[in-house]
C-alpha cells in the first residue's frame, strides 16, 4: 500500500495540538485533493487541516464527546507529556499555552516538515505519519510513496511510541509491515515503564476502579479509546457500571484480531466489567479497528 507525501508547515499558535494531533499547511493546497480514500481532507480558510497522527492515541487534553464541557485525562500523568514531546520533536520551542489548551504563542511560530498519509478519519482530519524537515529518501511533494519501516522511524509517531509516551491504536488502513513493526515498538516501551510513559501508570490491563467521572480525569491512565466510551457513558447514566456492557455493546467499534476477514464488532466482547472495574482482555497491540 502507497502513502501519498505532502510537504508544508506545522501551524500551532491558535490552535490546541495535543499528542497525536496537530495543524498542518501544505506548501501546495491542492494536494489535499490527492489523499486517498472516500473521506474528505475539512480545510480551513487558508487551506490548512488537522492532522491525527496514525496508528497512535495520546491520552486526551480536551475531550468533548457527548457532554457540553470538555474534559481530559490526567494532565500530569502523561496528557501534557506527549503534547509537549511532539511540539519538541517537531522543532517548536517556549510554547505558551492558555488554560483552554489554546496555544498564544511559539519558537518558531511554524515549523517545516511533511506527512505521509493513506486517508482521512470522517471527521475530515488527515491521518498520517509525520515528520520535521525533509523525508528520506525524498520526493516531490504529492507523490505517492511505498512507505517502509526505515521511513516509519523518521517520524514523530515512532518517537513518541518508543518512549512510551502515547498508546498503540491501529486501524485497517495502516500497511501491516508498519503495524507490525510499531506493535513491536509498544510491547518493548511497554516492558520498560519508563517513569515518564503511558505504562508506568497504566490499569487499561490490570483493571481500572471507576468511582465517578473524577476516577478518569485525574487518577487513572488508560487506553484513550475506552476512555471516550467510558466518559460518554458516565456522563450520560452516571457513575453505575451496571449498563456500560450494554453502551459497549450499543457503539460501532468494529475490529479483527489477525485476519481482516472475520472481525467483531462490539467492545463489550474484548472489556471486563466486574463492579465498578473495567479492563481491557487482549493486548491492545493486537486489536486493529476499521475506520468509521
């Protein structure tokens, strides 16, 4: 599978990057037309988009969801860490960031770099893997590139996936040789726990003891995807898990495990809820979720 590279410029000032999302400005506009698949590349005025940087999740700095206030999960427990390794990876220095997450201002105020990119999410955000500066092998901007393992570890999603600092979450559109290669990536920083990673704090597999929506917000690190599920249904039925199988089972998560054929649709399949502790069964490097 080709990914189509796109040269141009990271943008955060006025906008909230976090640790696997950030705002790009292509050099050339019109290339977003050249990403691939049935989704629509949402640009703003001045021919910029989101990026959501492929085959991680960061734990959330500003979620929304079904509730009218946002809402995170532990800032300083990873959150702001991931944030702040990409801006830094990306070549941005003394970041100043509001309390909404906004940033006011930084060093440089945009950054050159490129991503490499199969799609968009239907959100109209561009998933990719992305890099600073010039990728290599290079090539003109818009071409569509066999993208390998040596090019995958160019880029920010490796770095933050080797230090620890971000989840693996992988959809079907990944190539399998890089999926493979970053599931491997996650299972070595996961057996090191780094004291400033993700696992050094993470209960997604040991089991997370939920009193209410504070539990998830300030105390406990865990996998971002079953965070959203579980601060939607928090915030919908209150703190009883009595009901969270049948939410689970209610949304439109559909996955495989290692054949693309036979997938399962339903996180209620793969999530333990005993009392008021939620756990995921299988390693979450070898679930691999279709795109919605």
């Amino acid at each position: 599978m080709t990914m189509t590279l796109i040269k141009g410029r990271y943008q955060i000032k006025g906008f909230e990057p976090d640790g696997d999302t950030v705002h790009f400005l292509p050099d050339d506009i019109t290339l977003w037309s050249k990403v691939p698949g049935g989704n629509k590349v949402k640009q703003d005025a001045d021919g910029s988009a989101s990026l959501r940087l492929d085959g991680i999740d960061a734990l959330e700095t500003h979620f929304q969801g079904v509730g009218p206030e946002f809402t995170h999960q532990p800032l300083d427990l990873g959150a702001h860490a991931a944030r702040d390794a990409l801006l830094a990876f990306l070549g941005f220095t003394q970041v100043v960031q509001g309390g909404d997450e906004k940033v006011t201002s930084a060093t440089p105020e945009t950054a050159p770099g490129f991503i490499l990119t199969g799609g968009a999410d239907k959100y109209g955000r561009c998933v990719a893997l992305i890099g600073k500066g010039a990728p290599v092998p290079d090539a003109d901007s818009g071409a569509a590139l066999l993208v390998d393992v040596p090019m995958l570890h160019q880029t920010a999603n490796h770095e933050l996936l080797s230090r620890g600092l971000v989840y693996p979450t992988f959809y079907a559109n990944l190539p399998k040789e890089l999926r493979l290669d970053m599931a491997a990536t996650s299972r070595q920083a996961r057996a090191t726990k780094a004291p400033d990673s993700v696992w050094a704090n993470d209960v997604t597999h040991s089991g997370a003891a939920i009193e209410d929506l504070g539990s998830l917000t300030d105390d406990l690190v865990i996998l971002p995807k079953l965070f959203r599920r579980l601060a939607d249904y928090l915030r919908l039925f209150g703190p009883s898990l009595d009901h969270l199988p049948a939410f689970l089972a209610g949304g439109d998560d559909e996955y495989f495990f290692s054949d693309p054929r036979f997938t399962t649709k339903g996180l209620h399949r793969i999530v333990d809820v005993i009392g008021d502790t939620v756990k995921l069964r299988p390693a979450i490097e070898d679930v691999v979720f279709l795109e919605k």
